[in-house]
C-alpha cells in the first residue's frame, strides 16, 4: 500500500459525487480494508448513496414534537468525524510544506477522538504520530490509537484537564520535528465543520418537518463542530445555535472547571476556534444521565418498547452513540422543549462516534451499582428521558454575555502565545468568513497536488 500526501477536497468531502469516477470505485472497496489509504476518500457525512447518515430519533424517546435530527459520525473511516478536521489539518500543512513526511513527527493533542482521528490520518498518509491526552480516558481508546501505530504521551488526570495536554504539546514542540495538529487552535478544524459539517446538517432535514433547521445543538471539546451552526446559521438566518457542557465542568457557563465522566467535551476552556458570535445559548448536561442514558439505549430496549418506541427502531439505536452522543442527544431534547418547538421543526445534532469505544464506560457503571435490572432501567428513563426540562439554560445573545466570553477566551490563550489584537479580530464575523473562505484555495491546491502526483 502506498503512503501519499493527498486526498480529498472541502467539496468531495462535502458532496462525494465529485470524486473521479475510478477514485470513488476504490474508495468503496477501501472499506473492506480499514488502513487503506484510499480510506482517506470516504471521509464524509454521506454513504454510498450519497445520503447522509443520520436517524430522527422516536419521538417516543424524546418526549417532544420537534424532529431530532442526530447525524451520525460512527461511519467515517476510524469511527468517528474527527478524523476529517484531522486531515484536513494534515492536508493544509502540508500544501503549507510546514508538514512534511519523513521530515515531521505529528503530534495530536486529544482527550480521544481526534487523537484516534490523528493516528489514523497519519498511518495512511505516512507519518510518524504521537497523541497527548489524559491518562484516565476510556481503554478502548488507548488501544484504537496504538493500533493504528501511534505513540501515546499521557499527562495526568482526565477528560477536563486536557490543558495539561496543551501545556505537553507547547513543550514537545520546541523540538523543530515535532508539529502539532492543534484542534483547539488551528483553524483547518473550523473549516472542515462549517462547510462539510455545516452543510451536511443543511441536507440532513431536507424532506423532515418543514425542511429548515430551528436549532442546532452541540457540545464542545474543540468547538470544531460548532462551526456548523455558522452554515446552518447563514442558510437559515433564524435558526439557534446551542453549546452544550457539562453540569459539572460548566466553564462557559460560569468559569467552572470540575472533573466530569462525557469523553470529548468539557475541557476547562473556550478554544481559540470557538466563535462564541454565533453561539446563541449555553446549556449544562449532567455526565451521569449521559452515561445513565447510554446504558438505556444498550441494555433497556424492552424499556424503550414499553415507552411506545418500535421494537425494530429500539434494537437499530443500538451502537449508534456515545456518551457525548446522548448528552448531545439529551441537549437537543431540551433545546427543543425550551424554544417551545413544534412538529414542523427540526433540531440537528451530531453523534461523534459509536459505542464501540465505550464498553468500559458502561463497565464502569456497573461497577457502581450492585445490579442494573429492569426496573432501575425504567426508572433511569424516566429521569433521564421523561424529565428533562428548561433548567440550566444560560441566553448568551447580549453584548455583556459576549465580553465575558471574549475576556475568558483572552485569559486561555494569551498565555500560549497568542497576541490580544489576534484574539480581538475574533470579535468580528469578517474573521470568521475570511478564514472559512480559505477552504477554496485549498481545495485548488489539494488537486493540484493529485494532477502532479499522476
């Protein structure tokens, strides 16, 4: 298998019918064979049908008229969508020539997902990688990461102490050969999710309700998928944009920063890519419905049937989601039921990854309970499921709101270097737009580069 520094475009990763026809022929049977490198051409919110994946979820389950739109990010290549801000953070440095194969050890700081993303980015696209994050993260993440050949440098405690990793990856990068995929920082990140991400939740409600999009939830780690809410946001000028966090790592919310079990979210500051211009609602999502939730939809599907929720519909939620998933999937429940959302309405949300990633998570739980039967199980779905409210909702649309996340996102970052005039040219959309709009150039590069190698 050959090792080559390119792939796909914003717009083949957006809309897969652009890719030559021999390219996209490949990259079906690719999918047999998970490391090889033509993978790189099925990153992308479609199947082979060119429809997006995604399920509305019963409304059995949510408990609310509006349509909750979940796409699903378990049928990238590696499991998850992080891979695709992963390699388009690869893809841009290298056009840049600050990445070079050979040259260049890759560093991925992570508290999971991107990590796996980086380290499978970097086997096929023939780079050495090591992945910093948390020594207290799931096992099964560990493992996918050393399975696709990559280091691992764990730094002390879990999934909010992630700035430790920052503080890892400043220091292994005053070794000139070490470049780091920065998904807290680099913007490759907000452009993979504004235009692929952005656009694929466009097309995700097309034919549901009444084809818009009322309302777009997500919780971030990097803020990369909130980018999304931009699109969706100049698509459909009305819709709201909603960041989820945990309850007991609320730090845009109120600056707290306490220790929670969501891998992937939560991680004690605003990222450096989060535009918090467009971000429009702050809402808290206790981890423990998160996980509670989780083992309903892996262990209760009786539960589920009970509740009104077809049998074949409660067996397909299987393997679907993970922790971030559901609070997800629970933070959009309660977006709709807060704007008061009705049956024509669709609220659109992401699940990053799988359930395969979190067996030890449910293990875990079990571990704390002396027996989950069913009828704990029907208890937990009604307080996890049938008793989500409007608490903990936090407006963000004011100018005094908006300063206070400016001035947090100032005391992130001026410490890693970053200048207070950079920092304050994020406080105008103009930024925003001008740094999606490179995607463009980009993409003339990236085929550039596949005519060269031909």
């Amino acid at each position: 298998m050959s090792k080559v520094p390119f792939g796909p475009t914003y717009e083949e990763m957006l809309n897969r019918s652009l890719l030559p026809k021999e390219i996209k022929e490949k990259a079906k049977a690719a999918r047999k064979d998970e490391l090889n490198d033509l993978n790189l051409f099925n990153i992308s919110w479609e199947d082979e049908e060119g429809e997006i994946n995604k399920i509305v979820l019963p409304k059995e389950l949510t408990g609310v008229d509006a349509n909750i739109v979940v796409m699903l990010g378990r049928y990238f290549p590696s499991g998850s969508h992080k891979v695709g801000p992963a390699y388009s953070t690869l893809i841009e440095g290298y056009i840049d020539k600050e990445i070079m194969p050979s040259e260049h050890t890759i560093l991925g700081p992570s508290t999971g997902n991107f990590g796996i993303g980086v380290s499978y980015i970097c086997n096929l696209m023939g780079y050495d990688a090591i992945v910093i994050m948390p020594d207290n993260m799931s096992n099964e993440r560990y493992e996918r990461i050393s399975k696709y050949g990559a280091k691992l440098d764990l730094t002390p405690g879990s999934e909010s102490d992630v700035i430790l990793t920052l503080e890892r990856t400043y220091e292994l990068m005053k070794d000139p050969k070490n470049k780091a995929l920065a998904q807290f920082e680099l913007l490759p990140n907000y452009r993979f999710h504004r235009h692929v991400t952005g656009n694929s939740c466009v097309r995700a409600v097309e034919g549901i309700g009444n084809g818009r999009i009322a309302a777009f939830a997500s919780a971030p780690g990097s803020a990369g998928t909130l980018a999304a809410g931009d699109m969706i946001k100049a698509v459909f000028p009305e819709a709201k944009v909603v960041a989820l966090e945990p309850y007991e790592c609320s730090t845009l919310t109120n600056g707290g920063i306490g220790q929670h079990r969501i891998e992937g979210i939560g991680d004690k500051m605003i990222t450096l890519i989060h535009n918090v211009l467009t971000t429009d609602f702050i809402t808290m999502i206790r981890d423990e419905d998160c996980v509670k939730g989780l083992k309903i939809i892996q262990d209760g599907t009786d539960i589920l049937v009970e509740n009104g929720v077809d049998r074949k519909i409660a067996e397909s939620l299987k393997d679907m989601f993970g922790v971030s998933g559901m609070c997800n999937i629970i933070g959009a429940i309660k977006t709709a039921k807060s704007l008061n959302l009705g049956p024509n309405d669709n609220v659109v949300t992401v699940a990053t990854d799988g359930f395969d990633r979190y067996y030890s998570v449910l293990d875990d739980l079990s571990g704390r309970y002396l027996e989950i039967e069913d009828f704990v199980l029907r208890r937990w779905f009604d307080d996890v499921f049938k008793s989500i409210g409007t608490d903990m909702i936090k407006d963000v649309r004011g100018s005094e709101e908006k300063e206070v996340l400016f001035k947090r996102k100032e005391e992130d970052w001026l410490k890693f270097g970053y200048s207070k005039e950079y920092l304050d040219s994020m406080k105008s959309m103009e930024f925003w737009d001008n740094e999606y709009n490179k995607h463009k150039y980009y993409d003339e590069k990236i085929l550039e580069l596949r005519e060269e190698i031909k």
